[in-house]
C-alpha cells in the first residue's frame, strides 16, 4: 500500500483545494437557476463527473482494473443511498441560502457515527456520544428557524422544504458512509468512486419521466461545469488521503463554511444570521472533537497491535 504520511502538507492543500472546488460545484448548481429537477441536476453531477475520473484512472493506469468488482450488490446498495441522498441535498442547496446548506450537511458525519454503533457494531463511548448530542443540538438551532416557514407558504415554504431535504440528505449520507465502510474492506476506492457516478448516472435517468426541463444555455453550462467540478473534486479529495492521516485533514473540511460564506455575499447577496452562524459553531466543535477522538482511538488500535494485546 502506498504511504499515506509522505507529506502531510501537501495532503493539507489537496483536501482545501477539494473544499474549493466542491463550493465551485455548488455554486454552479445554485446559478443554474432553482427550478431544475434534483434529479436532473443530479444525473449532470454524475454524468460529467466521469469525464475527469476516468482521466484520472487511465492517468494512474487503474481504469481497467477499476471495472473488476467482487460486489456489485454492495456497489448498487451504496449507489441507491448515495443518489437519493444528493437528490434531497440538491434540492436543498437550490432553495436554501449557500452557507446554511452547507452548515446542514455536516450534520452527515454526527449521523455516521450513530448508524456506527447501530449497524457495525462500532463502540462509541460516552465522550463521542456527548459530541454527536451536542452537534444535533447545533443541527436543531441551525433549521429550527427555516422548519418554522412551513405555515407562511410561498417561498418560506419551499426554504422549510429545503432544510427538510438537508437534513434527510444527511441522514442518507450517513448510511451512504456506512456503506462504503463495508465496501472499502475488499474494494479499490478507485471502483468505489468509478461505480457510485455509473449507478447515480444512470439512477437519475429514471427521474426523467418526471419533468426535465429543456435547459437554456446558461443553465446547461452551469450544471455540465458543476459536473466536471464534482468529478474533479474527488480526485483532489482522494489524492489528499495518499498524503496526510484522515484526523489531520479532516477538520479542514470546515473551511467550506467561510468560503461558502464569502461566495454566498458576493455572488447571492446572502447574509448568514446570528442563529445560523452560532449552531454553525456548536456543529464544526462537535465535528472536530468526535475526528479528535477517533485520531487517539487510532493512536490507542495501533499501541495495542505493537504490543501484541487484545484490542477492545
């Protein structure tokens, strides 16, 4: 396997360079316009997603072997949950001011770690429990305010809407993490990434017969940009684990809020609320505190195997 701590900060600037590309991404979607199906921005993401993945992989020579699956079920299960999941979170991101869609979708790693515990058996202690409380305590005061609009109609009503769809992306994005835990133990990430944009590719064809619209031109290059952005992104994201420890880069993914921010005001005139930003803040503490953890449960696993004893 190739070392993954060669250059911890060159895996520091691949995960903020994915940060800045998965908000360019966003960002497209947003200007496209608000009226597009999810389901038809999902199949743009996934579709021209594949372009620069499977660059990529021809680049890194692992375009073949990235087609060779021992568990196209397990792919088709983690497909089903991940498209689905971007689906709502679109629709969120389409109706939602950009720093409150993004501050909701991190909801997805508190929610991992409970579908953890329930499905894979994983111990979580009292001191992650307690994080993921406090984050959903967070998660609440950030969509408290937006779940409220849904009497007031109109516009009001599609926001509630959209931070109701948030939310469930997450709860699915939380499951899509669990699948992908099962998966990576006898799976290349190269075919875990090549397979999820097939089936998410192919999925979303099905929303077709549910109102796609013919698209201006704008709109087109906006979502066909978002696309090969996605795609993009993933490899940077990718690269970035081959060159720092996960509990290193991981809390950059929190700079995503001040960027989303900025771009929010200058190009969407949004202006995040005291509300929103002091949930924001409870979230991203619980979300570094439960990455903290599991950095000194790794340190603890990787004591225990040196020294030839029994791991809990």
């Amino acid at each position: 396997m190739e070392s993954v701590l060669r250059n911890p900060m060159r895996g520091i600037a691949l995960k903020v360079s994915s940060v800045v590309v998965f908000l360019a991404m966003q960002t497209f979607i947003k200007l496209a316009g608000s009226d597009i199906p999810p389901g038809q921005v999902t199949f743009c993401r996934s579709f021209f997603a594949l372009f620069p993945i499977m660059a990529y992989l021809g680049y890194r020579h692992q375009l073949r072997s990235a087609f060779y699956t021992a568990n196209p079920v397990g792919h088709l299960k983690r497909g089903t949950l991940g498209i689905i999941s971007m689906g709502l979170g679109f629709y969120g991101l389409l109706h939602l001011p950009l720093p409150e869609a993004i501050a909701l979708g991190y909801a997805t790693p508190l929610i991992a770690v409970i579908f953890a515990a329930v499905f894979l058996g994983e111990t979580v202690r009292v001191y992650r429990w307690s994080a993921v409380c406090f984050g959903i305590i967070g998660v609440a005061i950030i969509s408290w305010p937006k779940l409220t609009l849904f009497r007031e109609g109109g516009m009001a009503a599609e926001q509630a809407v959209g931070a109701l769809c948030v939310l469930l992306s997450a709860v699915l994005g939380g499951m899509a993490m669990i699948q992908v835990r099962r998966l990576v133990e006898d799976e290349k990430t190269a075919t875990i990434v090549l397979y999820f944009s097939i089936t998410a590719s192919v999925f979303s064809l099905a929303t077709i017969p549910f109102g796609w619209l013919l698209l201006d031109w704008p709109s087109a290059l906006f979502l066909i940009a978002a696309g090969f952005c996605g795609g993009v992104a993933q490899i940077l994201l990718t690269e970035s684990y081959r060159h720092a420890d996960v509990s290193t880069i991981a809390p950059f993914e929190y700079s995503s809020i001040l960027l989303g921010g900025i771009v929010a005001y200058f190009v969407f005139g949004d202006i995040p609320s005291s509300t929103m930003l002091f949930g924001t803040v409870i979230v991203i503490a619980a979300g570094i505190f439960i990455i903290y953890r599991e950095h000194q449960l790794g340190l603890e696993r990787r004591q225990a195997r040196k020294a030839g004893a029994p791991q809990s």
